[in-house]
C-alpha cells in the first residue's frame, strides 16, 4: 500500500478549495491574498491529481 493520498480524496479536497474560493470572492471585502493562496492550493492539488491519474494508466 503506497503513502500517497487517494485520488478521490485529493479530488473532494480541490473541490473544498473551489467552494471556499467562491465564498471568498462573493464577500464584500475580498481578502485577494487569501483567494491567491487557496488558488495555488488548488493548482497544486490539480497537478497531484495528474500525476496521480496518469500513473494509474
């Protein structure tokens, strides 16, 4: 069994940071360091998600 995360679990995480991306960006006062590092979260789960993804091909 490997170390790494599962890839549904990586999947339900990217999409937590999508929902708090957009709950972030529909208060009045957008906090735009916050939604800039939940973006790179997520960029960086989507790019664990790829490789992850093709590795099981």
């Amino acid at each position: 069994m490997s170390a790494s995360p599962d890839l549904a679990e990586l999947t339900e995480k990217h999409r937590l940071l999508d929902r708090m991306i957009e709950e972030e960006l529909s208060r009045p006062a957008v906090d735009s360091i916050k939604v800039n590092s939940l973006k790179l979260q997520k960029l960086r789960l989507k790019d664990q998600i790829a490789r992850l993804s093709r590795g099981k091909q």
